[in-house]
C-alpha cells in the first residue's frame, strides 16, 4: 500500500537536505543507484537552506527551527569534509 506523503516544513527540509547530501556523493542517487559528487550544487542546496531559515525566522516552531538550525550545522560539517 502506497504511503501518502503530507506536504510539511519538515519534508521541505529534509528533501533539500537529500540533494545536498547526495550532491556530496554520501548517499546514492534513488533514481539510479549512482554516487556522483557536485560540490556546487551541494554548497547551493546548503545556501537554499540558509535562505529558508532566513526568511521563515520569526515564524517556525521551536522545533522546526532547532531542527533547521541543527540540520544545517551538520551539513555544513559534512561539506567542509569533503
């Protein structure tokens, strides 16, 4: 049975994050099974994140904004990694 997905912050987030962490080559692509690294669209998928953060300050809830702030910060780490 397929699973209905809800369109969230969350989901948002972390399908940003997904590209990034693919565009380092640390997880394979879904479509293809390939590991490829593009470290500018990774630093570009990390920036699109920032500017979320940015622009929603102010209207997130703790959570969604701890957890944007901590998904962040461990990209970044993973980034200057590679």
């Amino acid at each position: 049975m397929a699973e209905t997905l809800e369109a969230s912050f969350s989901v948002l987030i972390m399908s940003i994050a997904s590209s990034a962490v693919m565009a380092m080559g640390l997880a394979p692509n879904p479509q293809n099974g390939e590991t490829t690294k593009d470290k500018n669209m990774a630093r570009f998928n990390i920036d699109l994140l920032v500017v979320l953060q940015e622009k929603t300050k102010g209207n997130l809830s703790s959570d969604e904004a701890k957890f944007l702030e901590n998904l962040i910060s461990d990209l970044q780490m993973k980034y200057v990694s590679i």
